[in-house]
C-alpha cells in the first residue's frame, strides 16, 4: 500500500527525530510510487488478494487515510502474547485459530456451543474502516471484515433479564503463553451494555485488509467497538454471555481507578497518570486533538444521554 500525503501543515516545533525519519520514508515511498506511475488518492488501499478480497464497503465506513497493513499486525496489544507492543506478531503462532467454537450462556434462550462456521454461515461480511483509539494515546485506522454482532446477539435471542454481554477471550497458557504472568486476569473479559451491543457500529471481525485476522490481531474472532478505546474490544473470543449484572472486565479489575466500565474515548477526561486530549495515529508525525467518542459522537452520544461520563469513564 502505498499512501501520500502534503505535510503542508506541520509545524517544525513539532517534528521529533522519529517522525522525521518516518517522514522521509513517506517521501521516498511517494517517489517511487510516481516513477512506477501509480494514481495516488487520499485513501489508497492495497490489492484485496486475500480471503475476503473485494466485500462491499459498508457505508458507516471513514474515508480517512488506512493506516498501513505492517503497522496494524506488528504494534498491538494482546497481552496474552505479551506486553510489548511487538510482542504479539512474534509470539502470536501459538495459537490455533481453527477448529474454533464459541459457548453462548446465560439469559437466552438458545444457549449451546456453536462452532465458527455456524457463527459466520448467515452473516454477510462487509468491510468496515474503522478507527481504533487507544488509552495510551494512539490510534489507527483499519480496514476490517466483519459483520453487526446485533445481528448475532439476536440468533441466540436473549431474555428480558439480558442487560449486558460479557466477552471472554480463549483461556489456554500452551496457545497463549502469556498467561503464565498475572499481568491480567485471565482469561480476558471484556462487556457491552445491550444497547451498546446491539448498535449498528458494533461489530464482530474476523478480518482485516481483504484477508483472515492475523493471530496478533484477535483470530480468528474479535469484537470491535469503535467508539470505545480499543481496549474494550476483545480478541479470540470462545464465550459470549447474556448477564443481568455489569460484568467487570480485565481492565477494571487490573487497575479500577483507571479503567471503568464504559472506556468510552472522552477527551475531556483525563486518564489518571495522562491526558487524553490528544492522539497519535500511528504513521503520522503530529499528534491529533481526540474526538469525542472516537469521532462517532453523531452515532452514539444518545446512548449515554443523562450519564455523568466523568462517574462513568
Ligand atoms: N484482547 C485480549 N484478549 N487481550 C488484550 O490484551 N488488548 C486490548 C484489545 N483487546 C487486548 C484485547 C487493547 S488494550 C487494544 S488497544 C486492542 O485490543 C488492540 O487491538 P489491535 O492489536 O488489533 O490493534
């Protein structure tokens, strides 16, 4: 993939050595791409070659800048992998994305274990561009697979006692050796309120630029959420269930003065040890001013209405 853009609007206090260097890498890319005499637009998308090349784009898609395929499956966090940021893509092939199953428990009334192919067979993938804004202060912009989890949630048709979803991602320290430390609790949960679940935006993916999720990335299934940090959105999940209490998640259990149940992306409020104002999208040399919601304010503010977001953050 090749992406050009006029840094017209950098300031040089802004610059660091590291985005200098990227910088000048973007202008030798540009240059190579003029000789070999590509048509360059603002959002350039690579061959879709893969599994899932050539799905319709749904339309509640961004149409900002991707950010490039290597930095989406080499700077991830899935601390089941470890915690450095390249440590995923290096410790990833452990684990084994097929057979897959997923147990759906709790208020329904079609509980049972359901393999992946039964998960995916009516569902009409799509490719939805999403952003993904992390706590700690980057973002990206990806092209994933997938399809409404509403969609899913509604085939195992939940109770009137259904008021949230918790999400919980493959216990198995052979497949994800990191789970050997208690750096989290494992196995890593994740929860949505239903209305949160059941919004259009939300989605189950189970790819990423045309192709299968990469193991770094959550295979083979994951939630995203796109207006929420990315740290709600949990990767390989086996078990889905309808719960009338508010789950507690990894996170809030891990470190609860900085991490609630919500996580909403709200740059109004300060993470404890940092702010959350601004953002780096990965690829970029200058730092962004971070959106309300993640820039989805229009699609989800009304979903929160009456909430003090500061109680919950
Ligand atoms: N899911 C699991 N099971 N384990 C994790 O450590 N990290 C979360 C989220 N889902 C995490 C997880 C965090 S902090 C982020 S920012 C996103 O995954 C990162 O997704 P990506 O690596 O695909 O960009």
């Amino acid at each position: 993939m090749v992406l050009i853009r006029t840094p017209s609007d950098i300031q040089s206090s802004e610059i660091t050595p590291e985005s200098v260097y990227r910088e000048r890498r973007r202008f030798m890319q540009a240059g190579l791409a003029m000789a070999g005499g590509l048509a360059l637009g603002p959002q350039v998308l690579q061959a879709k070659t893969g599994a899932y090349g050539n799905l319709p784009r749904s339309p509640l898609s961004t149409d900002e800048e991707l950010t490039e395929l290597k930095d989406v499956t080499s700077y991830n966090n899935f601390y089941e992998f470890g915690t450095g940021k390249a440590d995923p893509a290096e410790n990833a092939h452990t684990l084994k994305p097929s057979p897959w199953s997923i147990s759906v428990e709790g208020e329904c009334a079609k509980p049972g274990t359901y393999t992946l192919e039964d998960i995916l067979k009516p569902h009409a993938l799509e490719e939805r561009i999403y952003r993904l804004r992390c706590v700690e202060g980057w973002s990206m912009v990806i092209p994933w697979v997938g399809f409404s989890l509403g969609d899913l949630l509604k085939r195992f048709e939940p109770t009137g006692n259904a008021k949230y979803v918790e999400f919980v991602t493959l216990e198995d320290k052979e497949q994800m050796p990191g789970q050997r430390w208690p750096i989290l609790r494992w196995p890593y949960v994740e929860g949505l309120r239903m209305d949160e679940a059941m919004h259009p935006l939300t989605i189950m993916a189970v790819g990423l630029y045309g192709d299968v999720l990469p193991n770094q990335n959550g295979a083979p299934i994951r939630l995203v959420v796109p207006w929420k940090y990315g740290f709600k959105s949990g990767k390989s999940i086996v078990k889905i269930r309808f719960v009338e209490q508010q789950p507690v998640s990894s996170w809030m259990r891990s470190a609860p003065s900085e991490y609630g149940f919500y996580s909403n992306v709200n740059p109004e409020v300060d993470h404890p040890r940092w702010s959350q104002r601004t953002e780096r999208r990965i690829g970029d040399f200058i730092k962004r001013k971070t959106l309300m919601f993640n820039g989805y304010a229009d699609q989800v503010a009304s979903l929160y209405s009456g909430m003090d977001l500061r109680k919950n953050y």
